[in-house]
C-alpha cells in the first residue's frame, strides 16, 4: 500500500514514515528539525574560511606593526639613504597591510553572500 504526502502530494510505500521527496512524516510535519538556525549552519560549513579571514587581519596587524619598527630604526640612522629606506618600509607596509585587510574582508563578503542566498 502507499500513502500520499499530505504536504506535496507524493506517494510514498507504507513501509516508510518519512516522504522520500519533501522530507514530511505521514501526519504532515517536518521530520527534520529548526532548532539549528540556518546561520549557525553556514558558520560551520564556512568555518575554514572564517578562520583564514581572521589569520589575514592578524598578518595585517603584524606587517602594519613590523614596517612601523623597521622604518624609525632606520629613521633613527642620520643618512639620507636610511631616511629613503624608512619611507620606503613605510609605504610598502602599508600597502601589504591594506592588500591584506582587502582579502579578509573579501572572503568575509563572499560567506555572507552564499548565508544571504540559502535564506
């Protein structure tokens, strides 16, 4: 014998409970559960990424930290070339820094696009 899904209307065998097409028991109700939101879902399926984000801010924060040292231990020297080299550490590092932030936030956007779409 079957029995017709009272949600989609498929017939399914008597000797399953759960509709093989819509994922509804035979009295009509989900047979999955929506006590996990779907954004705690998307968080652990893009963990990984999230994570990699983090260490591009963090690699940020230490480029950024580093070419500030480098640059006053050559401003520190009195020669017009170690001046050059400091502004030179300078303006690389804030490059590399913003390159950097640039990415984290890019993989950032890309998982709130792909959690925004799966609503």
């Amino acid at each position: 014998m079957t029995w017709k899904c009272k949600n989609c209307r498929t017939e399914s065998d008597d000797n399953v409970d759960v509709c093989w097409k819509c994922g509804y028991t035979q009295k009509g109700k989900p047979s999955y559960s929506d006590d996990i939101p779907a954004q705690r879902i998307v968080f652990d399926k893009y963990a990984g990424l999230r994570i990699i984000a983090t260490l591009f801010n963090v690699m940020a924060w230490v480029v950024g930290l580093c070419s500030v040292l480098f640059s006053f231990i050559q401003f520190s020297h009195s020669s017009e070339e170690s001046m050059i080299y400091g502004v030179t550490i300078i303006i690389t590092g804030c490059v590399t820094v913003l390159g950097l932030i640039a990415f984290a936030r890019i993989l950032i956007v890309l998982v709130d696009i792909e959690k925004n779409t799966r609503k």
